[in-house]
C-alpha cells in the first residue's frame, strides 16, 4: 500500500486496485435480503482475486436500505470473508444521525471503513457542514471515510475537498464520480499526496488508471472483476496497446447496463454469466425484452458469455 501523509490513528485506506461494489441480492417474490446468494457472490468476488469488495453502493441499492439490513448484509459478507479480502460499507444517508446509525451497524458487523455520500436531499451542505457532519460520523465509528462523491447537486469540488480533508481527521480517501476526468485530474493534482483516489467513472476506467488513481469501485468491477482487473493491471505495466483494446470491448457492454435501471440492468448480466442475484428492488424494474436483447448482444460481440 502506497503511504500517504494522512492518518488517523496510525491508520491510512488502502485503495488499491479493483475493489467491486457488490449487487445485493433480493428474493424475486419478497424483495428481502437473499443471504445465500449474497455469500455466493461474495465468494465469487474473492475468487476473481480482488483485495476488497464495497457493499451497499448504489450498484449494490445501498439507499434504500434500513439499519438492520446494513447490519445484516455487512455482517453476512464479513463472515463470508473471513479475513480474505477488506470489506468497506456503503452508507448513503440524508442526515447525520441516520448516518451514524447505519454506520454504527456496519462497524458492529466488523468492517474495514465506510464509503459515505454526502447528504443531498433538497439542498446543498456547506463545507463547514459537511466536516461536522463528517466528523460526528467518523468519531462514532472510528473507522477510515471515503468520500463517494457523487451526487451532481453536491458537487464537492476541489477545493472544497481539500478543506474537508485538511479539517476532518476520519476522512482519509475519495471516490470522484460524476463522469468528469476534469475534477478526477484535479482530485490527483491537489490530494493525491494526502489521500488515496480511486474513480468511480465505468466508460472512463482506462484514462483514469492512466492518471494514476489507486483503482477502481464501479459497476463494471462488480460485473467484470476479472477483466477490469486485468485492465488496471495492464495500465501499470504500460501495455497501453493492449489497455485501449479492453477498454474498447468493455465500453459496448457499459453502454447496454447504464441508466436508470442500472442495478436490475447489471443483475440481469449477471444472470447471462452464470450468477444469480436476484431482483432489484421496486420500484427499479427489471430491463425489457428490447433491453434485455441489447445486454446479451453485447455480451456475445464481446464474447464475455
């Protein structure tokens, strides 16, 4: 693991490589939480060589997700686990108390830190209220933060960033999203000394890793952990060749999972690759048969099935 020149107790995150925010698998007839199927793929994770899986991001339909079930699905991945890979909790939250909750439950489970959006319902926080909000958090929790930002009306920009980061002690890593290599290469530009980076961006995989960020949590690392795997690896070994060439077979494929029903789009996927996961949840809808046909014709073109 890279050091970089922020800590908190003597503790720094480890960001590297590709870490698969995993789809949470749903029972077809009840909706809850189908706990074998969420250890089958976890062990599918760990199997494709991965060093960390995320679990409750928005591909995994972390927002919708009571304290109980954070409780449940970290606890159930963890014991999965058992020690073979880092396993952070996504916690999306509109308020800090409700963020504390569900962070206290993921941290009871045993996790290794938590991947937090910014609260954005209606409004836009200030930086002064995002460190306290940050703040409370991470002392309830003790565990490493990592910024998902990713909500296009709390853009936190730069600078803002670097304020946060300077002032509240448990923030010790991004996840820039958004589709913007702008704020990606100004994110390296100005943090990449204090804090690990790692992108969040699935058409822009190959341009990130060849800015330099750690890795990657994005949709494409939970479906194609293996190939986006080799893609980062690839880049750190200045195959650029072979890179460009992956990237332009697995952007088709993004290009059919993407959008609204982007969760249920990428169950489906997998579903063509031999893992079961269920349904996504109401009121997400699971993709038509026009759809449905445009998913696995790209798959086939790309030969991944």
């Amino acid at each position: 693991m890279t050091q970089f020149s922020k800590s908190q107790n003597g503790r720094q995150l480890d960001l590297s490589g590709i870490i698969p925010p995993m789809v949470t698998a749903f029972s077809p007839t009840t909706e809850e939480l189908d706990l074998d199927l969420i250890r089958q793929e976890t062990e599918y994770l760990i199997s494709t060589g991965v060093g960390a899986i995320c679990i409750a991001g928005s591909t995994g339909e972390g927002q919708g997700m009571s304290e109980e079930e954070i409780g449940l699905l970290n606890r159930t991945v963890v014991e999965q686990a058992d020690g073979r890979v880092r396993v952070l909790a996504g916690i999306i939250a509109d308020s800090t108390i409700e963020a504390v909750r569900k962070g206290r439950a993921a941290a009871k489970a045993g996790v290794d830190a938590l991947q937090l959006t910014p609260p954005h319902y209606l409004w836009a926080p200030s930086i002064d209220s995002l460190v306290h909000h940050f703040d409370v958090i991470g002392d309830a929790v003790e565990l490493p933060l990592l910024i998902y930002n990713v909500i296009p009306w709390v853009d936190i920009d730069v600078h803002a960033m670097n304020a946060i980061i300077d002032r509240s002690p448990w923030v010790l890593g991004v996840k820039q999203s958004g589709g913007d290599m702008h704020k990606v290469a100004d994110m390296l530009a100005v943090l990449h000394e204090k804090v690990p980076i790692t992108t969040g961006i699935d058409d822009l995989l190959y341009p990130t890793f060849v800015l330099g960020v750690d890795g990657a949590i994005t949709c494409m690392t939970a479906v194609f952990p293996r190939e986006t795997r080799r893609l980062y690896e690839l880049v750190r070994e200045q195959r650029h060749d072979e890179a460009l060439a992956l990237h332009q077979k697995l952007l088709p494929v993004w290009r059919s999972i993407e959008g609204p029903g982007m969760p249920a789009n990428a169950k489906y996927a997998l579903s063509l690759l031999g893992r079961d996961n269920g349904v996504a949840r109401s009121p997400i809808t699971p993709p038509d048969e026009d759809l449905k046909l445009r998913i696995r014709t790209e798959l086939e073109k790309a030969q991944l099935v």
